[in-house]
C-alpha cells in the first residue's frame, strides 16, 4: 500500500503526504487540526477556502517534493486550472492527501469522519 496520493500536472508527477511535522505546522497556523478544517466547512456545505487547501498541499510535497515553496505550490495550481481542472479538481487531491496521511479511511464517507473526529475530541 503507498503511503502518499501521486497526481500529475502537466509533465510532473507530485507524490504528497502530511508528515506528522507538516501537520503540526497547519495546527500551530491555523489553530486546529487540518480535518477540524475540512469538518466545519463541509458541515456547512462550503468548500474550504482556497489557500487552506493550498497550504495544506505546500505541507504535504515537503516529504517527496522537499523545499517546494508555497509561491511553487500556487503555481501548480494555476497550471491545473490552465489544463481544465477546477478547484474541485484540487479538493479531491486534498481529501486523497488526507487519505494518505491517515486521517481517514478511503471508504468513510465525509460524515463518518467528522462523527469520528468529533468523538476523537472528547
């Protein structure tokens, strides 16, 4: 089993993974855990904002893609949304990172994770 999402944009193959440092670099900037993120914009039935998700992705390339700036990772984006891919596109990446990452399994549905992460808060 892989332990990271491979996806490619243009001719470069990305292989990405939070390490446990990556998060807890996202917990100290924003305040929580990454899924605690993801769980309160889906319960609100919103997509997580833009540079969340980009920090998120610039977090979990350190591991394969070491010292790639975040300037780089938005770049990435912009050359995936030059090839036809939306930002949807970049929060299927997202949850497969965090699939990767080990914050959920790929057969839990977005309830099943936040009714385990609420109970992991107790």
């Amino acid at each position: 089993m892989k332990n990271y999402h491979e996806f490619t944009v243009g001719k470069t193959e990305y292989k990405a993974r939070l390490s446990a440092g990556a998060c807890v670099a996202l917990e100290k900037q924003y305040g929580t855990s990454p899924i605690n993120m993801f769980a309160v914009s889906l319960a609100k039935e919103e997509m997580p904002s833009l540079g969340f998700m980009l920090d998120v992705l610039h977090g979990a390339l350190q591991k394969y893609h070491n010292r790639i700036s975040l300037e780089k990772v938005y770049d990435i984006y912009d050359d995936m949304i030059d090839e036809g891919m939306l930002i949807t596109d970049l929060f299927n990446i997202i949850m497969k990172v965090m699939m990767a990452s080990g914050y959920f399994k790929e057969t839990q549905t977005s309830e099943e994770a936040q009714s385990e992460q609420s109970e992991q808060g107790k």
